[in-house]
C-alpha cells in the first residue's frame, strides 16, 4: 500500500510543506507541496533527501539503563519511576538549583522544548541550556533593551521593500526566509530594487548583488558606526520617524560626532565612496536588513546587534513596513529574562545571565556542574541534543557528566552523549510524531503547520512530549484534571480548547 502524506521538512527553520510517498509503512520519496501556503512548492536539495535522517542507524527502540559499564533494556515503568525517583531525591536534597535540562535545539519540532521546559519549571529550576544562548545571546540581549522584551524580534518584511540588506548573510545557501534562493534573485533580477551584501567572502548571495561591500573579517561593528556617522554626519537622518518613535536619540547623537567614517573605511578595507553611496540610498530608501551569524557570531556581536538597531531606526526603517517588523507569534520563543531582575537567576559557578530569552549558554555547563558549589549542577536532562559533538570542549564534557548523580538522554539514536548517560530514552522522530514549530517569522500572516506521524516508530519509541508529562505525572506535578474536561474533549474543538483555557488559567499548578 503506497499514499503521498503532507508533512514539513525539520531540517531548517523555515519548515517548508513537503509531500512524502509511504510505501508499506516506510518514507520512499519526497517532493514540494505546492499547497503548502508558506514554502508555495519551494524545497532544497536538503528537504528532497529527507529520509536519509529518518532511518539513522544505531535507532534506540528501547529505554536503556546504565549498569556498569553496559546498559541494559529496562521497561519504561521503570525507566520513568527510577528517574523521577532520583530527580525527587536531588532536588530534595540540594535544591532546585541543581537541575539542568539541556533541549529544545530542534528545527523541526517544538513540542519537546514546550514541555521539557514545563517538566524544568515544574521542579523549581531556571538552568535551561540551550543553543540560542551562544548563537544570539547578543541579538536577544540587545531585542530586549530595545524592544523591551528578548523574544521580539524585528525580521526583514523584504517583500515590501526596495532594497534588501544581507549582513553576514548567505541566503542563497542557508536559506532562513521562506524560498530565500527565489526571492533573493527575485531583488537581484529586478531593475526597480536592490540586493546589497556585506560579506568580506563573494559568497553565492554577494555574487548575485547589486552591491557587495567586501568588509575585512571582524570589522563590521566599525563600518556600521561609519555609516551611521555619515548619515548622521550629512543630516540624512529621518527626523519625523525619529521625533515619533525614538527616545534617547540626542544622547545617541553624540556618541557619533566627530568620527572619522573615511579611517574607519581603511580599517574596514572598503571604498569610503562606496559607503557613502550606499548610506544615501538607506537614506532614501525602504529597506530592510538580514543579518545572519555572520554577524551574530562574529566579533563584537552584541555590538553588531545594538548597531544595526541604530542604524534602521535613524532611517526609519524599523518596525516599519518594507523595513524590519516585529512578526507575529502564535508561541513566543523564550521568555523575556532581563538581568537586572534578581528573580532572573545566573549559573552560579560563572554568573552568567539568561541573556537570550532564558536559554543559558552550554559551553559553561561544565564548569557548572564541576564546581564546588554547594547548590553545583548534580542532575541532567538531555533532549534531542548531543552537546559533546554540538558544543565547545568535549573533554569538559566528558569529565562532567562523569561528576553527575544522574544524567538522562533522550534521542532517537545513541549519541556519544547519550553513551555517558545513566539512562537512555527512545523517541519517535518528526515523523511518527505529531509536532509543530513556532517559527512564525512572516508579517502580517502567521502561518503554523501541524503535523501529525506519517510511519509508526520502531519498538518502544515514545514522543518527547509523552516522556516529560510521565514524569510530571510520577512527579506529581499534575493536578487533578476535571471530568468535564475529558467530556469536553470529546466534542467541539473551540469549545474545548476555551474550556482548556478558562481551566489552565484558574489552575496555577497547570
Ligand atoms: S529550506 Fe530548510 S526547511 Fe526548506 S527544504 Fe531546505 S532545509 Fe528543509
């Protein structure tokens, strides 16, 4: 028996719909979905050869317990009890402090992160470990003092714009924007707009440019204070966007007056005539920009990030149509986790904030659980996340969790990290599951496909979600759900759902 299913490709945020041919329980082909509202047909090579990820080998299909030096099938009963047992009897013992859960890396599922980090805040801790708090610490840092909250973010609106700005960017290859390829040749082709790119490599985007200014490595924080000294210096700036929506811009002033932008260009290894050029048609026209790690883990990045606010808000191009908006959500990604508010806790062996929206950065996990610190790091919950292949310092790693009472993996292969773990937790892949993300960065439409499984998993595998919510239950972290409610889960979708709601609300433990 074969059947096309509609599904998303998880390899990349954007999560374009693809359609999978099933032949006798098994994903054989894959082509775009050309009803899929947000992707409209578009998949890369990436997305065209997703099933080769999703018959790894070395599949768990059993939960697994460290005895010795080998691990041996246990059923999950047990596997559940004895783990909520010893989180219960660590926490107990040295405070919730002590916990860590390492997860919600994915690209293609958040339900895992949405309840680990429900489980995490069910024990008493904030030590939620996760990539975004090294990749866009800085980034987040700065949304905050800007926007005031960490998790908004202002992402390019390119389809309403007449310039596009790609900072550190390489769409053309790393996608990050629905069809990027086709719409960064969609400016590139257009007489009316412009692609620029600032990239010191003629990267595939810089390649199809109007404009590329080829900066020298680490030396983006200086061409952009330039080019805000310029505009500024010119009196280019867009005064009736900055009288209406800026505070703070005379002290901001000051900070740029009497730079020399033409030094600063030799620095950089740029034409001053080139950046000047260039700061007159952000002057005079609506664009917006697409940073990209180039920017957000190059040097000075949190710097990068504050600079570039600067310099589209003396434009007036931020949180403007055709410029960069603040897109709608339908689940913020993150909290807002300001450091200045003492309720928000740092790693306690290296004081470290949650800068970005309450993720704190894994690469000083080690130190964390290898100190002498009453209230150290003792237990772990990894999920979905192999940190000695992901993160700096694998022999840290090795030697720390080595320290751990208890360390838990949970993955659907066994990962190095998950061969140092006390257990081992099989779960069903992004096909056998159902599964969203909340990467809704398009403006003003917010688009969210659910998905729901296409195979069956292997063995025992069970969804992430299912995991965390067994040991919220042995935890005893779930209240009594009323009976109403399951009688209403029978019926009308909405009027569950509100009734959900109304309950969630008035239950705090919920
Ligand atoms: S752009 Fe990203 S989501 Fe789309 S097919 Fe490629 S890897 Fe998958």
């Amino acid at each position: 028996m074969k059947e096309w299913e509609k599904t998303g490709c998880v390899l990349c945020a954007q999560n374009c719909g693809l359609e999978v041919l099933v032949e006798d329980g098994r994903m054989v082909k894959v082509k775009p979905d050309k009803e899929n509202p947000r992707s409209e047909g578009y998949a890369c090579r990436k997305g065209l050869n997703v099933i080769y990820h999703q018959y790894p080998a070395d599949r768990l299909t059993q939960p697994l317990k460290r005895v010795g030096d080998r691990f041996e099938p246990i059923p999950w009963d047990q596997a559940i009890e004895e783990i909520a047992e010893k989180m219960r009897e660590l926490v107990g013992r040295h405070g919730p402090r002590c916990l860590a859960y390492m997860g919600a890396s994915t690209q293609g599922g958040h339900f895992e992160g949405a309840f680990g980090l429900s489980l995490l805040e069910g024990m008493g801790s904030h030590y939620f470990y996760n990539s975004a708090g090294q990749e866009f610490s800085g980034s987040f840092w700065v949304d905050g003092r800007v926007l005031g909250k960490q998790y908004l973010h202002a992402a390019a609106n390119e389809e309403n714009a007449e310039m596009y700005v790609a900072w550190g960017w390489n769409g053309m290859e790393s996608h990050q924007i629905p069809q990027a390829p086709k719409v960064l040749r969609g400016f590139s082709k257009d007489p009316e707009r412009l692609l620029v790119a600032i990239d010191p490599r003629r990267s595939e985007t810089a390649a199809i440019a109007d404009i590329h200014l080829a900066v020298r490595p680490g030396t983006d924080a200086l061409l952009m204070k330039a080019m805000i000294a310029t505009i500024l210096g010119e009196g280019w700036e867009n005064r009736e966007y900055i009288e209406r929506y800026v505070e703070g811009f005379e002290t901001i002033r000051r900070w740029f007056e009497g730079f020399d932008a033409r030094e600063a260009a030799q620095v950089c290894e740029l034409d001053y005539d080139e950046i000047h050029r260039l700061c007159r048609l952000m002057a005079t026209k609506r664009w917006c920009l697409h940073p990209d790690l180039g920017i957000y883990m190059g040097r000075r990045s949190t710097l990068n990030s504050y600079l570039m606010a600067i310099l589209m808000a003396i434009c007036g191009v931020f949180c403007v149509r055709g410029g960069n908006v603040i897109p709608g959500m339908l689940v913020p990604l993150g909290r807002h986790a300001d450091e200045r508010d003492p309720k928000n806790w740092r790693t306690l062996a290296t004081n470290m904030p949650a800068a970005a929206s309450g993720a704190f950065p894994p690469s000083v996990m080690p130190e964390e659980i290898l100190s002498d610190h009453p209230e150290r790091l003792h237990a772990v919950y990894i999920s979905g996340c192999n940190p000695l292949r992901a993160y700096p310092d694998t022999t840290a790693y090795e030697e720390a969790f080595g320290r751990l009472d208890l360390l838990v993996v949970s993955d659907i292969v066994m990962s190095e990290t998950a061969r140092l773990a006390h257990y081992v937790l099989p779960c069903r892949s992004y096909y056998e599951a159902w599964d969203s993300t909340f990467f809704q960065h398009n403006w003003p439409g917010i688009f969210f496909q659910l998905r729901r499984p296409i195979v069956e998993p292997p063995g025992q595998c069970l969804e992430a979600s299912q995991i965390y919510t067994l040991l919220a239950d042995r935890l005893g972290l779930i209240p009594e759900i009323p009976a109403e409610l399951y009688e209403a889960a029978t019926g009308d979708r909405l009027l569950f759902g509100a009734k959900l709601m109304t309950w969630v609300a008035s239950e705090p433990q919920a």
